[in-house]
C-alpha cells in the first residue's frame, strides 16, 4: 500500500493494482458514471479560468471548499466523452473530500498511473496529473 497517500486513496490504488486491463478499464468507467457535475452553489458556466486544470484535453475544472473541518472536492468536465477525467474526479472526490487540506495537498501527481496504468498516452497523463496538481494547489491555499 502507498504510504504517501492519505489511506481512503491508497485503499483504491491497491484496488486497482489487483486488476488486469479490462477490470480496471471497467472499474473506471463505474467511477465515470458516477460523476456528478460541481453544484450551482460552488460554481457556474461560464467557470473561472483559475479553476481550470492545465493540459486537460477534457476541460476540467476543480474547486475546494471547506466542510465538516475538512476540504470538499468539486469538479466540472466539460467534455462529454471526458470518462478518464469523470473517473478521476469521483475517486479524488471519494477519497480525498473530508480530510484536512495538509493531508490532500501532499497527494503526489504520479498517483495518476497507480490508477489507470502505465499506457496512458502522454496528453493524458499530463491532464489527469493536472488535476491532481490543480487538486493539491487548491488544498494548500485552503490549508
């Protein structure tokens, strides 16, 4: 288990790590369609380019709020075929939502291959290592 990584994230990481191609390919799309869009109450369209991740084909957005004397992940895709960039919001948000900014803010952007393996293409990996950046930036500031 990772042990650089709050144990909600690690837990999932290990997940994967058991799993062939095909099973995480679709554990990752079960991630994907449970994504739920950022609410009216965070945020709304047109998203303040500050949110926006860097080098995300899919147009991620990611904000941080402050809940329960925790941090609360939010994230917009404005890609609709953007299921990798889904996948990772629901299990940032999942695992990462409720813990202190510190603990988020440590989270290293290689966890992104842990996920989804070592044949992401690079624009891929480069947009979903940005989210995790975008994540980890935002957890600092609200620190």
């Amino acid at each position: 288990m990772r042990e650089d990584v709050p144990k909600p994230l690690a837990q999932v990481i290990e997940e994967f790590a058991a799993l062939d191609r095909n099973e995480r390919t679709e554990l990752l799309i079960e991630f994907a369609d449970r994504f739920q869009e950022v609410s009216p109450e965070i945020a709304t369209r047109p998203f303040p380019e500050e949110h926006r991740v860097p080098r995300c084909e899919s147009e991620a957005f990611v904000w941080v709020s402050k809940e329960n004397g925790g941090l609360k992940l939010h994230f917009a895709v404005e890609n609709p075929q953007g299921l990798s960039a889904k996948a990772l919001a629901v299990i940032l948000e999942e695992t990462l939502s409720g813990l202190p900014g510190a603990e988020v803010a440590r989270v290293p952007e290689d966890v992104v291959f842990d996920i989804f393996g070592r044949e992401l293409s690079m624009g891929k990996g480069q947009g979903l290592m940005g989210m995790v950046a975008m994540t980890s930036t935002l957890a600092k500031r609200a620190a």
